[in-house]
C-alpha cells in the first residue's frame, strides 16, 4: 500500500479491516434476508462506495436501489430538514428494504428519510451503517448492523468526502486540521 495521504493526520480504519468486516456484515444480511424480497438503497453519493463492496458480500437475489439527497442551507451541521433530489426507481411497498449508509452523525438526515419511506408501507425498514458516531442525542433509529463505532472527529475515504476529495481513498481517516476551513 502505499502511504497515507498527507492531508491525514492518522488512519481509523485501514482497507484490510474495511474489507474484513463489510464481509461479515454481508455474511450477516445473507442469513437474516434469506427467502426475503431485498431491496438494499444507498443515499449518494458517501454510501456508493460501501454499497458496492456490500452487495457482493450479500449471497442472495436482490435489488440495488439509490436516492440523492441535498440537506437545506450551507451549515456543516445537519439540519434533518433535506430535500430529496434524486428518488427511489422502485416500488419498495411490502419489500424488504435495507438501507446502506455511510456514516450516522446527528442521525437527523437518516431518521428524516426513514419517515418518508415508511410512508410508502415496506414489509420491513432496517439500516446497515458502516460507521456509527456517538453522539448525544441522537435520534432512535432501526440500525440492524453497524460496521463500527467512529470517533466524533471528521472522516473521509472510503466513499466519504470533505468539499468532494478523498472519496476514493481506500481506508477511513482523519483529516488534519489545518486543512479543514474552519466555517463557523
Ligand atoms: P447526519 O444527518 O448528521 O447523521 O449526517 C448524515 C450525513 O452527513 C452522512 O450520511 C454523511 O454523508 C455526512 N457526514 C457526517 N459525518 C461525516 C464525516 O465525519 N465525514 C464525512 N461525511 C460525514
Ligand atoms: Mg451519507
């Protein structure tokens, strides 16, 4: 492998530990969804990474999905008010619907966009998140499997951006701080 990027300051999860434990989430999701009708949604663009390496561990038929969502105003924080840019193709009423996420911050994006699909009467709505901050407050939430738990520190790789870089870094890292602009 080569080194690490210079804009990190240190590697959370390295490539080997990312690929071991996305095959035992799908290990997981093919025992828990066998004889079901699975349809896995990834929100673009974070989760598109993790969601192709997903379903390849999923021994099982079933049906890839997207949405594209933009939250409302510029604030790095999430205001759980988003707007949905992209839709679903598929009918997911009486399917079983895993969505694969990359990261639960406030959990206020996720817990929005899981009112709006249970509006439309899936059989069952369960999430499958690489990542799982610890933060207070954070909303209740149907997380069936969940790849690790994350500092509250800013992340990126691995399908993760800061301003649409390093989305294409094979491992999770930290970002140095002297390259994130401080916005508050
Ligand atoms: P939430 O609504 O605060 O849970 O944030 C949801 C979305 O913000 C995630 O799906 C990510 O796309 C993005 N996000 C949250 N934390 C990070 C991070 O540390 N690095 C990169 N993106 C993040
Ligand atoms: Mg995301």
């Amino acid at each position: 492998m080569q080194g690490i990027h210079p804009d990190l300051e240190r590697v959370l999860f390295t490539e080997d530990q990312l690929r071991a434990r996305v095959s035992e989430i799908g290990a997981a999701i093919t025992n828990d969804y066998a004889g079901k009708d699975l349809v896995v949604v990834s929100i673009l663009r974070g989760a598109a990474v993790y969601m192709a390496d997903l379903v390849r561990k999923i021994d099982l038929p079933l049906e890839m999905d997207f949405m594209a969502i933009s939250s409302y105003g510029k604030a790095a924080k999430s205001s759980g008010i988003v707007r949905i840019q992209k839709d679903l193709t598929t009918d997911i009423s009486g399917r079983h619907v895993l969505i694969a996420e990359d990261i639960i911050d406030s959990g206020l994006t996720l817990r929005y966009l899981l009112d709006n699909l249970e509006s439309r009467k899936p059989a069952s709505l369960s999430i499958a998140a690489l990542l799982r901050k610890d933060i207070p407050g954070q909303p209740d939430l149907p997380c069936k499997y969940v790849g690790f738990e994350c500092p509250d520190e800013f992340v990126v790789g691995y399908g993760m951006d800061y301003a649409e870089h390093y989305r294409n870094l094979p491992y999770i890292g930290v970002l140095r701080s002297s390259v994130v602009v401080d916005a508050s």
